[in-house]
C-alpha cells in the first residue's frame, strides 16, 4: 500500500508539471495573435484535477513517509511555481524519503 501511494505521487508530480507546461502554452496562444482559449479551456481543468491530486497525495505520503511539517509544506508549495513538483520529487528521493526501506524502529520491531 505504501509503495503504491509513494509510486502515485511520482506520477502526480510529473503530470502536475507537465500539465503546467501545457497550461502555460494554452495561455501563450490565448493572449498571442490569434488569440485562442482552447488551449486553455482544455488544459486549466486538467491541471487543476492534477494540481488537487498532487497535494492529496502529498498529505498521504507525508502522513506514511513521516515528513516532517516543514517538509510536507514545502512539498505542497511547490505545487504552485511550474516545474517545482519537479525539483521536490528528486530531493526528496536523493534524501530516501521515498523509499521503501526507510522504516522506523518501531515498525521494524517484531511483533509478539
């Protein structure tokens, strides 16, 4: 269960950057000559069910990861800079938040 939420916010914070990307093209067309909001009308709500299911994923990660409060904030604040998602998902597995090994003592106890 905790591979397949850590594995579901990997995949939120790459398609919440790439529906930034496409977001940010919708808008260049919509304002440059000619102008058109199909870009927009199609990609704003994408992203936006994206941008909501990032930061769930975030509190459920967090919660099963044991972030700290820092981190869990800064993990939900970049979600709004394009690409941010990006750059925490890496830190944060450089630093083995997303591991599936890192365990606590107390989880790592036997039972009995």
């Amino acid at each position: 269960m905790r591979e397949k939420v850590t594995r579901l916010f990997v995949v939120a914070a790459i398609a919440e950057a790439i529906s930034w990307a496409a977001l940010l093209a919708g808008m260049a067309v919509k304002y440059g000559p000619p102008a058109n909001e199909l870009g927009v009308q199609i990609f704003g709500p994408i992203h936006g069910g994206l941008f909501v299911a990032y930061g769930v994923l975030v509190l459920a990660v967090a919660r099963l990861r044991r972030w700290s409060l820092v981190a869990t904030g800064v993990a939900l604040a970049c979600a709004v800079p394009p690409f941010a998602t990006l750059v925490f998902e890496r830190w944060a597995r450089r630093r083995g938040m997303l591991d599936a090994a890192r365990r606590t003592a107390r989880e790592a106890a036997p039972v009995g």
